[in-house]
C-alpha cells in the first residue's frame, strides 16, 4: 500500500509510522532539530530497536539550537545509536548566504526513512516548523523497504567516515583527465579547517552522475543515479500537465523550461513562497515572465517547504529546491562536469497516487493568493512609506490600482516581447 499526504503535518505523521517500528529505523535526514523526534528514537532504542542516523554535522546547526541539537544526539549515541555525518562539501558554498559553520555549506541535503515494515520519502526536515510539504508511505513494500535500505548503505560508504569512498570515485573516473583530478578536490583558499578541507568537492566528473535513458519508479539519489535538472525535466516533458510545488524558484533557465513547456500547450501550476533570502529581484522577475506567460502561480497562506512534482504520469517527492545548486548544473561545455547537492528524488507512477495527489495539491492551490497579489501588496508599503517621508498622501485604493495596473501592463509587455521572437523563429 502506498500513501501520498500534502500538508503542514507530514513529521508528525511520519513519527506515527515509526512508532510501528520493532527492529530497525534507519534515517537519512538533512538535519534534525525536533525533540519529539529524539524522544520517540530513546523511547525505541529502550525497546531494543536499532536506529541508524545519516545527517549533516552539527556545526551545521544555527548556534542558539546547537547545544540542544547536539546533547539530544550524544542522548541517543549513549543508547546505542548509530550516527554518520557528511562532512562534504560542493561547488562553492561561500556564494550561499545561509550556511553557519566556516564558509560551508554541507552537500547532503536528502530526506527518507526506512523501517522493516516501511519505507518512506518525504520533503520535509524533522525541524520545529509546521511548513506545506510532501509525504510517500510504502506500507508492507518489500521491494520498496530493500530499495531504501540499499541507497541508505550507499550513502554510508560513500559519504561518512572512515570510508569516503566519493573520492576514490572521483578519483577513478575514466573518461575525466587525470591531471585534472586534483582540481575537482581543490578547497577554497580561504578554508583553513582541515576537516572541510578533506571532504571538499568542486565539481564531479560527469561519469559518475548518471543520465537514466528512462523514467522508472523508485528512490535515486541525485546527481549519482539521476541528475535532478534532466530528470525532472525529461518527466515534465513527458506529461500533459505539471502541479509543482518548491520552496523557492530562482534558477532562470528551469523557470525558462516551465515557460517554454507552457508554451507547448500544458498546464503548469507553481506553488510557492515567492520569497528569496538571496536572490529576490531574479525571483520576482521570474514570476512575473511565468504568469505573463499563462503559468499559474500561487502563493500559500501557509509557510511552504514541499518538493513536489504532479502530472498525468507520475508524483514526484523529492529534497531538490529549484535554484542551481539543487538541480545541479554544468560547469563548462569543454570537460564533462557536474555539480549538485546530493539530493533524494522519489518516483512513483500509480495512477491512485496521482489522483490524491491532484486533489490535496488542487485544494492548497485553490485557498493561495496569486503572487501579483504579493507584489502590489509589497510594492504598496514601499510606496506609502516613500509618500510619507515626502509628506504626501494617496487613496490606498487608487494608488493599489495604479501599481497593479502597472504590474499587469509589464506582463503584457513582455508577452507581445517573447511571441514577436517566436513568431520569428518560427518563420526561420
């Protein structure tokens, strides 16, 4: 049995089902801040369940939480839990604002958790926020359950100590330049620790992050068995329609992809906070080209984290943001390399799930506000705030006309600007 949820409640849920487990819970998990997680893992470790925990550091905690996060931790190692970190590092972490510890931004960045009576993927951190996010049970899957925890053991042996084998694939790619190697492994010059320095990826040899020659159902771990960018793509491009759900949205060219996919007819829905800590400008202007462009964006009243995909084919739950560093990208065009977050995409293609998922993905959409909505909202307060420094009044409504009116005359704009181009080309 497969169960599909959409909500602001999915760790919670997700809790229920480990509260059944009586052998072994196995967890592959960003970070976990949430004390009723600990506690439910110390009350299962005292029932002689086995827990394994595959995580980020916790230098990667933010400072007021990370005596609690790490005591909870040294709680559940002291009854016999099983811990493993990802110390790696990838690409260039000092471009990213929100990293904490040392100009490091720690690539893993998965969610899933395996037990043996489930397997379970979500988009969801166990954190202390109740945020729209994404949920796939698999209840008595076999299949499923050995899945998880073979992707589980690769993550182990690949990316914790002592083994770090991710360097000797590196390391031992064939097709890259040997001379070149050293490069892919070189840390920034202004990393001093030596422990980051040891686990530093700029980028992988394009070998070792697979390119799938078709869709299958299953759990992959991006860039290794699937590169996130292509295979979401390819399973956009492959369907009717595309309900998406993503924290954030401000990778240009996939928001280029979802216009051009517009363009061919389908029906694109994107939910959203509509919200950048880094790039907010880009963000905005994204948006706007989107809905000028007959794609619907929404944004919901509620806080939003979920990784979703939905279309006539397949549901998709994942750990994948749609910025560049979540779908990876190519470095240059003159070597094959890659570079990405280590991520978990999740595939399923049943038609029950779909039509769940449609409904409770229809249902947030229907009760969002439209990001137009947002911007003159937003654009609003600025302007009141400029009139009072200036000692000027206007009408709130006229002047909220004026701005949307605006607002809406720039995606006019650029609608007759992209169809005069492929107009064009189409004449070419």
């Amino acid at each position: 049995m497969i169960r599909f949820e959409y909500s602001t409640k999915i760790v919670d849920n997700v809790l229920c089902e480990l509260e059944r487990a009586e052998k072994y819970i196995r967890i592959a998990m960003f970070q976990i801040h949430r004390n009723d997680v600990f506690d439910l893992l110390e009350s299962k470790l005292k029932e002689g369940v086995k827990i394994e925990v595959f995580t980020l550091p916790h230098e990667s905690v933010k400072p007021k939480i990370f005596e609690s996060v790490k005591k909870n931790f040294e709680k559940i190692e002291k009854l016999g839990a099983k811990t493993y970190f990802c110390w790696w590092n990838v690409g260039s972490p000092l471009r990213t604002s929100t990293n904490v510890y040392q100009d490091s931004w720690f690539s893993f960045h998965g969610k899933f958790v395996v037990t043996e009576k489930s397997a379970i993927t979500l988009s969801a951190n166990f954190l202390d926020e109740d945020e729209l996010d994404a949920l796939l049970i698999f209840e008595k899957n076999d299949k499923q359950i050995q899945l998880y925890n073979k992707k589980f053991d690769w993550l182990i042996e690949n990316f914790s100590d002592p083994s770090n084998k991710i360097r000797t694939l590196i390391e031992n790619a064939k097709k890259y330049p040997k001379e070149k190697i050293p490069i892919l492994l070189k840390p920034e010059e202004r990393v001093k620790n030596k422990e980051l320095r040891e686990h530093w990826v700029r980028d992988y040899p394009g070998e070792i992050c697979q390119e799938p020659s078709t869709i299958n159902d299953g759990l992959y771990i991006s860039p290794f068995d699937c590169r996130a960018r292509s295979y979401l793509e390819k399973i956009i491009e492959e369907s009717n329609f595309a309900f998406i759900s993503s924290e954030t949205l401000t990778d240009d060219d996939f928001g280029k992809f979802l216009i051009n996919q517009r363009q061919k007819g389908k029906e694109i829905k994107l939910l959203s906070s509509g919200i950048s800590a880094d790039f907010q400008s880009r963000t905005n202007s994204i948006f706007q080209n989107m809905i000028s462009l007959g794609i619907d964006v929404g944004i919901p009243k509620k806080d939003i984290h979920g990784k979703l995909v939905i279309t006539n084919k397949r549901v998709v739950v994942s750990s994948v943001n749609i910025n560049k560093i979540g779908l990876g990208i190519r470095n240059t065009k003159t070597l094959d390399k890659w570079r990405a977050n280590t991520e978990t995409i999740t595939v399923v293609s049943d038609k029950t799930i779909i039509d769940e998922a449609k409904k409770q993905y229809k249902s947030e959409f229907k009760d969002s506000r439209s990001f137009i909505d947002l911007l003159v909202e937003k654009e609003k307060k600025n302007v009141m705030k400029d009139l009072k420094n200036m000692d000027m009044k206007i009408d709130e409504s006229t002047l909220e006309h004026i701005i949307r009116e605006k607002i809406e005359d720039d995606a006019k704009s650029y609608r007759k600007y992209l169809e005069k181009i492929i107009r064009q080309a189409k004449k070419v």
